[in-house]
C-alpha cells in the first residue's frame, strides 16, 4: 500500500513539475480576476444600452413640447463618417401646424427616449454633442449657427420661418440626424 501511494505522489510532483506553473491547492471557490470582471460588467453595460437610432427631437416653445419631424439620419454602432443632403424644410415640415411666436422668443429643444430605448439607457438620454441650425425664410437660407445651451431667440424679422435641425453625436453614440421645423413670428 505505501509503494503505491509514493508512485502516487511521484506521478502527480512529476507532472506538475513538467507544467513550469506554480500549483495551487484545490478550494471549492471559483476563481476570479476582479479587474477582468469589472470589465466584463461595463461592456455588458454599454451594450445593452446602445440605441438602434437617434433618439426623439422634439423643439419646446413656452414650454410646450412640438413635433420636429425627422428628415433622415445616419446612426452607426461604431464611429462611420455620415453624409446626408438636406431636403426642402417646406417640403418635410409641410403638415405640421404653424406655431406663432413673438420676436426674440426664446426656442430650446428637448430629446426624447421612450419605452424600451428609456428603460435600454435607464432613464439617461444622448444629448447630441452638436447641434446647427438652418433658418430659412422665402425659400432662402437666412443665416446657420451652432445651437449653445439648447436655445436660441426666434429672429426679429415678421414671417413664417423654416428650420432644420442637423443633430451630430461623435462621442459615447455615432451618428446624425436632420429635423425640420416651422414658426411665424408675429408683426
């Protein structure tokens, strides 16, 4: 019995002296590198909460939220240059209702996610890291700037204006998006 449990014990030092690894005791704990499971959990994170487009846009007017329909996008799981050609804003804005504003009103925007996309980001909505707006007026491009802070002031001028809005995410989402928008300053 004791030749048999030295070849026992000779086998088992033979084999793990041939491994080159240092040899553990056996516990019945799985074993687990903390570094590697942290990363594990963010990936799995990030993944479940990607979107499958852009979230809603939507232009707020004392305080009331409006329609902004979407002309086109371009949304990419990964960082892809987009190209989109902007349509007519008369022609993408044509059934919304005109919305009357006063001079030098302020306009902001709001984005949106709801139902499954909400529950998706747990309650956190990707705000664009770039936002330029297109007002047209006549048929004409009347000016184009780089919205700050959300808002900007409807212009002086009497009339009905035309907006599109070219939404840009380049950072944690890749992608664009172009909404259309109309409003009449009263004289």
């Amino acid at each position: 019995m004791v030749k048999k449990l030295i070849l026992l014990l000779c086998g088992i030092l033979l084999l793990t002296a041939c491994t080159g690894e240092e040899v553990k005791p056996p516990t019945n704990e799985l074993e687990s590198d903390p570094e590697s499971d942290q990363e594990n959990i963010e990936e799995e994170s990030e993944e479940n909460a990607r979107l499958d487009s852009p979230p809603t846009f939507r232009v707020e007017v004392d305080n009331e939220e409006l329609f902004s329909p979407r002309d086109t996008l371009c949304w990419e799981p990964e960082e892809r240059p987009c190209d989109l050609e902007k349509n007519n804003p008369r022609e993408i804005t044509s059934e919304l209702p005109n919305t009357l504003v006063n001079a030098n009103e302020q306009i902001s925007y709001g984005i949106v996610t709801t139902g499954e996309d909400f529950d998706k980001l747990g309650g956190l909505v990707p705000d664009p890291d770039q936002v330029v707006v297109m007002r047209y007026q006549r048929g004409e491009l009347q000016e184009e700037f780089e919205m700050e802070n959300k808002s900007f002031n409807a212009p002086e001028e009497s009339g009905l204006h035309y907006y599109l809005f070219h939404l840009v995410w380049d950072d944690d989402y890749y992608g664009e998006s172009i909404h259309g928008f109309k409003l009449t300053v009263r004289e």
